[in-house]
C-alpha cells in the first residue's frame, strides 16, 4: 500500500502526468494488473513515437515512463528538445536506457550508454536492439569513476544500484565492474551529458575534467541528492566545480521552453548549462513531442 501511495504521490506532482491525472491513474493501474499477472515477463511499451521499450515488473528505471509519460518529465523535455542528429550524448549510469532511446530513437543523436551492472546492462541492449539503434549507440557495460580500474558494485537494487561502502550490509548482489573515464571516450565530443550514479559524482567528474573544457559540452544534467554523503563526498564542491567551468544551475520548464536561472542544484536532477543563449536559441526551434494527447 505504502509503495501505491508513493506512485500515486509521483503522479500528482510530475508536471506532465498531474494535467492527465485520470488518463495516468488509468495507466498505472492497468500496468499493475497486467505485470502482477506475469512478473518476470517482458512487454513492449509505447514511449514518446516511434520509440518502444521492455518494461517489467520492478523496473522502476522505466515503469514510470508508462504510467508518466515522461518519468523526469522536466528534464527530458530538456533532452528532448535540446539535441539535434548531429549532437552525441553520454547517458552515464544510462540503467535500461531511457535517455538513451530518447536521445538516439527520436532526436537522431549519437548516444554513448555506459551501465555497470550486467544484468540491466542485458535490458539496455535489449532496448537499444528493440528500436534498431546499433547505428547509433554505443553501450557500454562499465562504471564511471576519475581513473580505470575495478570496483565492487551492487547489483540487485534496481536504480539504487551503486558503488559499495564500508557501511553496506547487504553483501549477496555485489559484483566487480571495471571502470573507466569520460575522458578516454571524448573523440565523441558531448553536447549533452546525463550523469546518475547514486552519488559518486564526484569521482565521474574527476575522470571528466578534459571533457569539461570542450567547447562543444553545452549541458550536464546530474542527480545531486545528498547521495554522496554516503561516500564523504561534498556535493556543494561539485556544484562550485561546475561554477569555475563557467557552468550554471537551471531549471527546465518545457510548456514554456524557458530556462531560470537557479542558485544552487535541486534535490533531484539539476541541469548546468553554459552558453544559455544558444540554448535558449536550440530550445526555442527544436521540434514539439506528441505525448499525452498534446504537443510539448
């Protein structure tokens, strides 16, 4: 019942699937019966035309974007109305690829999707496979960190899925992963970068700082939500970081496609952005996304 009340409570705040309050409900609903019939069974689902994706049962990286329409709608109207074919993005800790298949499956861009854990890893594929996206993506099965090596990871907690501590107790899913830097992959240069790592942004950022420095690197979409105590990590340190690359916090609102400037970063996702008036310029003129019986 608890975790009803939680998916209810998302539906009534995400900003998309609060003005189709009924139409989500409905959806969530009837998921609910038809992935408690078959829990360990794959369905196809509609997402933004003409991109499908597995979901299942658990999959929480994704069911959202059932019920949802857009799972972090602000953010990936963001994406979505940002990139171009011509732009790469890096979908760093890209899960099962919801990012991913939208930045490649309906804006055209190259995408390079680095996941972890191999299990989610085989559902990205299966994704990218799903939508004939070989051409376009580059996946990745790897962690992110400031140099190459290995690491011992969780493997059985679904997006909560992370980099192990002295402090984990649960010790039965945990699996070694290599890892490597952005920068060995920036002869893709990035106009766009997603990072969700459950709060090891710290080290991707180390292992980020040549690829910081490109000109072409527009934006940074980055989950800050205090994730990062957990390794001693100061996530006002990455935000100050990303201030001395001339980098600054806003918030999207996509019925508007307008950017404000914000203070500091969000408790969620944040997106840096530098050079606001191409930005602003791209966000203006990129084409509307049919969703939820209107165009955004």
């Amino acid at each position: 019942m608890e975790k009803i009340k939680r998916t209810l409570g998302f539906i009534l705040t995400n900003p998309l699937s609060r003005r189709h309050a009924g139409k989500s409900i409905f959806r969530f609903l009837l998921w609910q019966m038809q992935s408690s019939l078959s829990p360990s069974k794959f369905y196809v689902k509609q997402f933004i035309k003409p991109v499908k994706f597995y979901a299942r049962k658990g999959l929480t990286g994704v069911t959202g974007n059932i019920y949802a329409g857009l799972h972090e709608f602000n953010d990936m109207a963001f994406l979505l109305h940002f990139l171009r074919p011509e732009d790469v993005f890096f979908d760093v800790g890209a899960n099962v690829g919801s990012y991913t298949l939208l930045a490649s499956g309906v804006c055209n861009a190259k995408s390079i999707a680095i996941e972890p854990v191999k299990s989610t890893f085989e559902i990205l594929n299966k994704n990218i496979g799903l939508n004939s996206l070989q051409d376009k993506v580059s996946a990745i099965n790897a962690a992110v960190g400031a140099k190459k090596g290995t690491i011992a990871f969780t493997s059985d907690e679904d997006t909560g899925n992370h980099v192990i501590t002295e402090n984990d107790s649960n010790t039965a899913g945990i699996i070694n992963v290599p890892v490597i830097t952005i920068d060995s992959l920036i002869n893709a240069a990035p106009v766009l970068i997603k990072i969700d790592v459950e709060g090891y942004e710290t080290e991707v950022l180390k292992g980020m700082e040549n690829a910081l420095d490109l000109p072409m690197l527009k934006a940074i979409i980055i989950e800050l939500n205090g994730s990062g105590t957990r390794y001693g990590y100061d996530e006002e340190k990455i935000h100050n970081g990303l201030l001395a690359k001339e980098f600054k916090p806003y918030s999207y609102d996509p019925f508007k496609r307008s950017l404000t400037a914000i203070a500091s970063f969000g408790k969620f996702n944040t997106i840096y952005c530098r050079d606001e008036d191409y930005i602003n310029k791209r966000l203006r003129q990129g084409k509307g996304i049919h969703i939820m019986g209107e165009v955004i």
